[in-house]
C-alpha cells in the first residue's frame, strides 16, 4: 500500500509541475479532467 501511495503521490508531484509551466488554465483544466477519466477507467 506504501508503493500505490508513493507512486500517486510522485505523479501528482509532476502533474503540479507541467500545471506550472503550462500559461493557460483552460488547458491545464481539459488535461487534468482527460487524465481523471483515463486513471479510473484504468484503475476500475
């Protein structure tokens, strides 16, 4: 359980990384929504 927690935790590190250096907020929002839908049809 330690290497799941770990491992989001290392990914949602990077995803607030490219949130910084993407200048518009309308995309960051489209990837972040695609990327929600991808993990829990992966995840289920």
């Amino acid at each position: 359980m330690k290497k799941v927690l770990g491992f989001a935790l290392f990914w949602t590190a990077v995803g607030m990384f490219i949130m910084m250096l993407l200048p518009n907020l309308v995309w960051g929002v489209i990837i972040l929504v695609l990327l929600l839908i991808i993990g829990y049809r992966l995840f289920c």
